[in-house]
C-alpha cells in the first residue's frame, strides 16, 4: 500500500476526526475556564450590589397599607351602586299603508294622522351611601336609607340598588334638593347591610388622606386614594350652593353619590361632580360636605323633602369697584340688595345696602355661604347678623321663618328690586357710553318689584333718589334706607333725556 493508499484509508480518516474533536473540546474548556467567574464569586458581589429596604421605612409602608386596607373593609359595604331607568313616551309618525295613506289619508276612515306613542328608556348609573337604617316592627323587613346627588335619580322612574355583595333590591325615592344636589332612596329587606360612620367635614384640612369609594363607569366597589386638594370651593353645576372638597382622588362617571372618607373611614363627603375637559379624571374632583347633607338626610326622612330657613333677602358678591366704593375692601361676606317686605330680614332691621359677614359669629365667605348658613337654621330660631352699614360694623337679631317657594317668589315685596352697579371706565367703555357720563348703571331690575313698576329699566342710569342727588352706590343705599319710607322714585338718564320714574307709594 503505497502513502496515498494510507492517507485515504477508512482507519485514519476516524482517527483524523477524533483528533480534531479533542483540541477542539480542550481549546472550549480552557476558553470557558478562562472567562468565567466562580459561582461564589458571583453571590458574593451580588450580595454587595443589592439594595436593602430599611425595615423601619417597611414598617410605617406596610402599616400605611393595612390602613387603606382597614378603610376599604370598612366602608365598602356601606356604599352602592344606583341603577337607574328613566322612562319617556314620544308620538312617532305611523307610516302604514304608504304611499296610498301619505297620498289619500288614512282608508276606512281609520287614523287620527298622530302615530302611534313609543316608550323610551334610557339607563343610569351612580352610587349611593346607606346612612340610616329604621328597624321593622315585628316580622316587617328594615328600611336602609341611602343618600346620593340628585342628578343620580331625579328623573328615574325605576331604581335598583346593588350592594356590595352582588344583592340587588327595588328601590324608592324618598325626597331631593335641587339646590344641594342631594336626594335620598329607601330599600326595604330582612338583610343585615352595613350603615357608614358619618364624620366632621369642618375638621378637613387640605392635605389630609381622601378615599373615594363608588361605582365608576359601572365598576363596582371601587376604591382610588388621593389628598385633599383644597376646601370651601364653589361653582358647581346646575347653580349647586355647596361648598365643595376638592380632592385628587381619582373620581369618573357613576362616582356620583358614592362617599368620599377620611383614613378613619369616616364619611366627609359625598363625591359629585369632576372638572374635566374630556369627561374623565384629571385630578380635578368635588365632593359635597358631608355636613351639608346632615340636615337634609332628617329631613328627608322625616317629611320627604328639603326644608330651609328663611332670611328675606336678595344677596350679591359685590365686585372689586362696588367693594371699594363702599369701602368694604379685603372684607368677605354678601351684600343684602334688595329686602322682601315683612320678611324676617325686615322685621329685624336688615336693610339693602347691608353687608352679612357673620352670623352667630361664624364667618359668611360669599352669597352661597350665608344661604347655606341661613338654610340650616330652624324657623324660629334666633340668630344674630353682623353687618357692615355704613363703614360700621353692628349686630342684628332676627328671628327666621320656613322658606317656601311662594313667599321666595313674590317679588312684589322685594324693595326696591334693583341692582345697580358703579360707572367705571370699564363699564363704559364697554357699554360704549359718553365719557363724561354720570350716575350709578342698573344693571338688573326684578319684573313686578317696585322699581320695574315705577318705570326703572336696565341701562338707565340713576342719577338721584327722591330728589337727593347720588354720588355713588355708597349713598345710594344711604339715601335709600333713610328717605324712602314713604314712597320713592328716581331720577334717572335714559339716552340723553333725563327722567324721573313714577312714585312708588309704600
């Protein structure tokens, strides 16, 4: 067998191989050995690079945690979700029988040509908080009343009111308030449901815990955490007087009536409304106080509607230029405009031009602060009025009425009926007045009051009480409070023509 022979034979050809795998498995191993780190030594640095949680900062999170925890177990059960059905019929055209009957009418006679009536229903959403319970006598089954917005259910036909366990029950409503945006449901079952703790809503300060507990966007039991985001905010919808908790808790659709509560647990407001551009949460959430409500869940238990005391008067937040012409700059508090005749207000020595800044020394912010005040008070009950008249600051005690929608709508009574407003260059640039123009502009004069009977419109400016000349709305409510008590009328321009109204005898 010659060297050819060899090299190509079946024995070195393995052997060939066999050689090769061997380097190459030695040369593997070294280059591995080479590069690698001992395990140990790889736990070890490990161990130095991991970041250690302090226990004590673990402590004071977990014990934050079981709060939270302890505040959901606690009110969740306590809090529902509202279903409403709204229901409203509609005639619809009856197309039948085209196009002879769109042509000819109706055949035989048949048909009225109003179509037939359809029922429309439309679905709701919203929570409520069980915040009384009245025991059954004898085997009769308890009856849960649960508070919640008045937007929640003022137009519901039906209402059902799904606990927290999943039970749902037919619900009725017992009574609302407009004003508050407040409105109570009542259910009636041999089930134990849990009543929440109702707390102090004065006590909330701004960067205290919130919670807010509801049904958002038709997820029951929900809960979101957040701050206290600021407190006496006003302008919510639908003219609402409350003063609001804003919070940044976050807060959606079908949150309505659902309750917003402090670390304890406690109830401190009733979520409400959200600011928002595109319908969701932006942080930007309201609740009404829960002492706003307090009275009103009495009282809709105990009569079926809102009852408010009764000052008798018309109140405005005056604007910077009214303030200063009165002298009343940096004071909080509500200008008394106008004064029903024979109300409270009158009997007691209340007279338009007066500024409220406190009642039974408790300090009245704006308008909607002394109309809450005022509401929660009882007919009867005695209270006592600072006022500003003047320059001076005096106390006056007035005995307060019922306030019914009749006695509030009768602006016959209300002296004098008009709101005027001081000429600023302002209002004259934008009324596109003379510059040189004089007198106070009215800006508003109630329809049936005795300035709109004697002929006072809006636009005119008044420039003379009872033939005394008025410099400014400062000695307008002077001259009108001590030279008025028999009749008044006013001297006034309209255009370019001066005028003097009609005399209004009293």
């Amino acid at each position: 067998m010659n060297v050819l022979q060899k090299l190509s034979s079946k024995n070195l050809f393995v052997f060939n191989l066999v050689l090769i795998g061997v380097i190459f498995g030695f040369s593997l191993a070294f280059l591995s050995f080479s590069c690698s780190t001992p395990q140990s030594q790889k736990t070890a640095r490990a161990q130095e690079n991991a970041v250690v949680i302090p226990e004590d900062a673990l402590a004071i999170a977990e014990g934050l945690q079981t709060a939270f925890r302890s505040v959901a177990d606690k009110v969740l059960p306590s809090v529902v979700e509202l279903k409403t059905v709204s229901i409203r019929r509609q005639q619809v055209p009856n197309f039948n029988g085209i196009p002879w009957e769109f042509f000819f009418g109706p055949r035989n006679g048949q048909g009225d040509g109003q179509g037939q009536e359809r029922e429309y229903r439309s679905q709701g959403l919203g929570s409520g908080i069980i915040v009384r319970q009245v025991k059954g006598s004898g085997s009769s089954p308890d009856t849960y009343y649960i508070l919640t917005n008045n937007h929640v259910v003022a137009d519901a036909n039906e209402i059902i009111v799904a606990a927290n366990d999943g039970k749902e029950y037919p619900a009725e409503l017992v009574g609302k308030d407009e004003r508050k945006d407040l409105a109570m449901v009542s259910v009636k079952t041999k089930d134990a449901l849990s009543i929440a703790v109702l707390g102090d809503s004065d006590a909330v300060r701004v960067g205290d815990w919130s919670i807010a507990v509801g049904n958002p966007l038709g997820f029951m039991s929900s809960v979101t955490m957040g701050i206290v985001s600021a407190v006496g905010r006003t302008g919510g919808p639908g003219g609402n007087i409350n003063d609001f908790i804003q919070t940044d808790a976050s807060i959606n659709q079908g949150n309505s009536g659902g309750a917003l509560v402090n670390i304890r647990g406690e109830v401190i407001g009733i979520n409400t409304w959200i600011a928002s551009n595109g319908g969701g949460s932006v942080g930007l959430g309201f609740a009404i106080p829960i002492n706003n409500a307090k009275r009103s869940i009495d009282d809709f238990i105990n009569t079926g509607s809102a009852s408010y005391g009764w000052l008798g008067v018309s109140l405005t937040d005056p604007d910077k230029d009214t303030l200063q012409a009165m002298v009343l700059e940096g004071k909080r508090g509500a200008l008394a405009t106008d004064v029903f005749q024979g109300s409270p207000a009158d009997k007691g020595g209340i007279r338009a031009g007066d500024f409220i800044t406190h009642v039974d020394k408790k300090e009245v912010r704006d308008r909607n602060s002394l109309t809450r005040v005022v509401g929660d008070l009882r007919p009867g009950d005695r209270a006592a009025f600072t006022v500003i008249r003047d320059g001076v600051s005096q106390d006056i005690q007035v005995r307060i009425e019922a306030r019914t929608n009749e006695v509030a709508a009768d602006n016959k009574k209300l002296w004098p009926g008009v709101y005027p407003l001081t000429l600023t260059d302002t209002i004259k640039t934008q009324l596109e007045l003379d510059k040189n123009a004089k007198g106070l502009y009215v800006a508003n004069v109630i329809a049936d009051s005795p300035a709109d009977v004697i002929g006072l419109k809006r636009g005119d400016l008044i420039t003379g009480i009872n033939g005394e000349p008025v410099k400014d709305i400062a000695a307008f409510y002077k001259i009108l409070r001590e030279k008025t008590t028999k009749e008044l009328w006013f001297t006034f321009n309209r255009g370019d023509t001066s005028l003097e109204t009609l005399k209004f005898k009293r």
